[in-house]
C-alpha cells in the first residue's frame, strides 16, 4: 500500500476515534447528569406497609424543606414532598403515609392530624418519633439556649440560619406502631420510656427544661442504646 494511503487511512481513523470519544463524553457526562442528580425515595402508602417495608421506589421525587419564616407565617411543618408527575405528587400530599430518603424518615402529618406537610420522625424500638413546630407557640429565652446548647434534630432546630428557627416550639410526638395513633410526648410518657434506669431517670427530672424537644432527644438517644 502507497504512504500516502496508509497515511489518509490513519488520519480518517483519527478522526473517528475523536468522534467516537466526544460521542462519548457527551452521553455520559452530559445528558446523565440530571439523572444521576435525583436519588431514589420510598413511598410508604401505609404504616403497615411501612413496618412490611413495602413500598413504592420514586426517582423524582423533591424534598423541600421550609423556611423558619414560612412555618410561623403559614403553618404546617417542616417539609413539603413532591413529585414532577402532577397526579403522584397530589398522592403525596394527600394520601401517602410516609416517605424514606437514605436514612431520614418523613411523615405525613395531615391524616395524622398533626397540620399540613411532612415532618422528620425517627423510629426507635416499637415507636416512632415525630418532630413538628408548635404552631404559634415559642421558646422562652432559656428553652432557646438550652435548644443551641443540645445541638440540631433533623437540621430543623438548632444552628439554622435564622435566630427565630430556635423561637419556634417543636413538640415531639410518640407513636405506637402497633396502634398507629400520636401521642404527645410530655413528661410522663418520657419518664415511663426511662423507667429502666433510676439514676437516668432522676438526671432527666432534674434538668431545668424537661419538657423541650432537644432535652427528650438527648434522652431518646440513651433509650436507644438500652435496646440494643
């Protein structure tokens, strides 16, 4: 074969090989993206689908959590789900028990009657946990320090940007998941959690603010290391 062919034959191959790899930068780096961007959620229709672990996998499913502004001007909780498909998205906000991200549980508080949106719960043992702002109600100035000194729960308390995310009251309520009715969770239903340790006990009485959220999750946290 001429030199002057093999050397044409080289450079054509060289120009596809470019095309091929510019092909590919733009259909895996480009386009995916988006895709790549929205992890997956499970969609709890029901508590007991929840407790099954049955569920429905969703990919565009959005997660907004509101502002500390918004909660005390119009209410609700926490956290507005939704989703881009218009008729999953009204199932979400009407019907659907509860949706898991990672490791973050959110549950519908309207058919709980608990006011409108989702609110961060934690499940420990045979209840579940759920945190939502007493709406219309605040912190006094020593409940509000007490709150910045414990730390955040579920990033909506604590350390947010606004002061007045640490004015806002958030209550805790206890469930039973094998009745599945909220309960407000106050200071006896939180001392009979702790009723296997007297010393515990006798420490979570004695602080000055037992009835805030973040003194219950502190000691939460101590009766989740007792069941294990």
């Amino acid at each position: 074969m001429p030199l002057i062919k093999i050397i044409n034959t080289m450079v054509k191959f060289e120009v596809i090989m470019r095309n091929y790899f510019l092909r590919l930068v733009i259909l895996f780096f480009i386009f995916p993206i988006s895709l790549l961007g929205q992890s997956e959620v499970l969609l709890f229709k029901t508590l007991e689908e929840y407790k099954i672990a049955k569920s429905v996998i969703a990919d565009s499913v959005f997660i907004k959590k509101s502002t500390p502004k918004d909660v005390i001007k119009y209410g609700g909780n926490d956290y507005i789900i939704s989703a881009s498909d218009k008729r999953l998205s009204y199932l979400i906000e009407k019907y659907y028990w509860g949706v898991l991200k990672n490791d973050s549980l959110f549950v519908n508080c309207k058919p709980l009657g608990l006011g409108n949106g989702y609110a961060y719960s934690e499940q420990i043992g045979n209840f579940l946990f759920i945190l939502t702002p007493a709406n219309g109600k605040y912190n006094s100035p020593g409940e509000t320090g007490a709150m910045m000194m414990f730390g955040a729960i579920g990033g909506v308390i604590a350390g947010a940007v606004s002061s007045n995310a640490t004015d806002i009251k958030y209550i805790y309520y206890m469930m039973d998941l094998k009745k599945g009715k909220p309960k407000r969770l106050n200071q006896n239903r939180m001392s009979e959690l702790l009723c296997f340790n007297e010393q515990l006990l006798n420490q979570y009485l004695n602080e000055p603010y037992p009835k805030i959220a973040n003194t219950q999750r502190k000691y939460l946290m101590e009766y989740e290391k007792s069941l294990e």
